[in-house]
C-alpha cells in the first residue's frame, strides 16, 4: 500500500530529477536565459500531476561562468526550481537550490487540498 | 513536516527521472548493452540513498530497432529499472517499466527496515 | 594541417551533434513546440561560430505520439533544423532531417564568403 | 559539392557533440569512472563511420570535485577524448580537451588511406 502523499512526493522527485538531468549542459547566456527558463517551465508543466513550476537561472553566476565564446552551460550552482504537484487530494512543493556544493533538492511541504 | 516515507518516496522518484532522462538517447545496440547496463547501474548507485539498482534492456526490442548503421538510442520502451532506496528507517522499492505507451515509474513497495 | 573548409563542416557537425543529444527526450506538446524550438534555437546559435539555426518541430507527428497524459518526447523524427557556420572565409551549412528510420545529418553546401 | 575530408570532419564534429551532451552530467566516482569510460567508448563507437574512440575521465579532477554524499558529475574539465573517423578513403582524427575554460574540440589529423 502507498499513500497519497507518499505518491505525490514520488511524483515530485521524478520532476526535479528529470529537469535536472534533462536541461543541464545547455549552452546558455544573459540573452538567452529568459527563453531556457520560459522552454524547461512549459516541458516540465506537460508531465503527469504538475500543477506550477516556476524556474529561475542566476544571471549573476551565468556572467562569472562565461567561457571565452561568451556563454557556459545551465549547471546547478545557477538553477532555482519550485514545483507544485497534486496526486488526488496532496499536494507536495518540492524545490532544487544549490546549497554548499550540490543541488539539493528538497520537499518543502507536503498538504491536502 | 515531511514524514521519513514521503522522503524517502522523493528520493526515489528523483533517481528514476534523473536516470531516464540522462540516459535515453544513449547508442545501443546488442554488443554494447551490458556496458550500457553496468555503467547506469553504478552511476545511479552513487547518489544519496540508493541501496540497490536493477538495470536490463530489452534485447528483443533493440534487435526489431536497428537501423541502418546496427544501432539503435535507448528509450522508454527498452528499458526495466527497478531499484531500492533507505532514508533512515524506511525502505522505497521503485521501479520505471513501459506500460502501453507511457515509461511508468510505481513505487512498488513502502516498508521499514 | 587542416583545411578552412574541414574545419567549418567539423564545426557544424559538433552543433548537430550536441543539439540532438542536449535535446531529445525534453517532453513537448501542440502547446510547448514553439518554446521549444525558441530555447533550442537560442542556445545552439550561442556556439561559437553558428551564424544561424532553423528548428521546426512537426506538429503533426507530435499529434500522433501523444501518450495518455497529453505529451511525448522529442525526438529526431520530428526534428527539421538546418544550420549555417562560418569559420573564417568558408561558410557550412548543414542540416538534421529524418530519412527512412534514421535522424540524418548532412552537409548542404560549403562555399567562401 | 562536398568533398570526403570535409565529410569526414563532419562526421567527426558530431560524434564529439553527441558524446558531450550525452553523457555529461552523469554522476561519477573514482570507482565507477572506468565503467562509465566503457559504455561511452562502446556507445560512440557504434555511430557510422567511427573507427576508434578514446576515453579518458581524469581521477584527479573527480578526487577534487567529490560532493558531500561522495560522487561528483562528469563535466568538461575531467573528459579527454581522442577519436578516429573514416568516410571513404580519408580517416580524420580529432580529440576534446579542456583548455583554460573551455572543453575544446579540435581536429588532429585529416588523411588519406
């Protein structure tokens, strides 16, 4: 037997995993990181039981990261992710944050609606 | 307040999306699947809480997806994971399987240890 | 010693061949396509020498793909870019387009400038 | 008109984009780094016209870059890899390096056989 709100916190695990497995390496710079966030923000909407995600790439890391091309690659020191997602009545918020020197990505609140 | 099970259900869903989403698209074909399969299992192994993890790539279905150069991309419909993860008391077995269309990740079981 | 126009066509290949791999598998829907094709468009034209890239995701096969949640994955069925490099005097272009069973990249044209 | 060798850096340019925006990201440790070698050797070689593929992930950068829970993510800065192409009669050896910030792809060779 699983509970709902342990399916709703799995649901919100494979998320975060799937977005930081899937964007990160993408080259990226001041003027294209708005169109990155706007592009992980509508792929990870589509899956299953996400209700929001709201994204944000640190523009001051991406102008101490760039290489001699003029850019760098979406990494996690530079990814701020929340996401909500609802399995029947639970709701789960769950975010990626870089902390010290790994992306941590926590549950910050487990509730029913 | 998030219960040990609802994290430990995280975690898991945070391995099975990380491991998908960085390792589809992945050549394979017959010769190189169980390189493919050894080097999955031991880089998923290493993230937090992971206790065991079962990777196996349908050969029948790589063999009907050859194209013309012998290869084909690991995806969805080749892939069998199933894998065990321990947040402090509590043991998730999870695993991602292709159900009709869709990589279905279940969590299988939820117990303590 | 290797030739202005070896080194373009080099150039063009390392495009194709990191914008296949960075973005198959990002889920995309009818309603996400475009987003898409902006994010890869942007972050591929900041490599160093892409003087421009085309990304045309097909509706129509992404209509055919969708699983029971409303998405798919992108892949190199319904992916149609073509780009153009230029290194030094020579410009390349080149181009990604399913062919039989297999997402071909080619070299269109190679010409001074 | 597009002549072998250009053809042939082509071919080399996308396997070393292929092979970058695939597998890095993937997690790895002093004991996995030769599994994870494997499969991308083994993997990369199965695309058209490879010959021979190098690969080289450097301890003493996963040494340095070990996170709190004992892994680290393959990134430029530890991958050197050297490969062999041949389209027809010419064989074009190119290789990535990291050099200053940058995980520089260039060809080494183009010759006939």
């Amino acid at each position: 037997m699983v509970t709902e709100s342990e399916r709703a916190a799995f649901e919100a695990g494979i998320k975060l995993g799937a977005l930081y497995h899937q964007f990160t390496g993408t080259p990226v710079g001041l003027d294209t990181a708005e169109s990155l966030e706007q592009a992980i923000k509508s792929s990870i909407s589509l899956q299953p039981y996400v209700r929001d995600v709201r994204v944000r790439i640190d523009r001051n890391i991406i102008s101490e990261s760039l290489n001699r091309f003029g850019y760098c690659e979406l990494n996690g020191r530079m990814l701020d992710v929340s996401l909500e997602v609802e399995f029947e009545k639970t709701r789960v918020c769950a975010a990626l944050k870089y902390d010290g020197n790994y992306p941590m990505m926590r549950i910050e609140e487990v509730h029913g609606i």
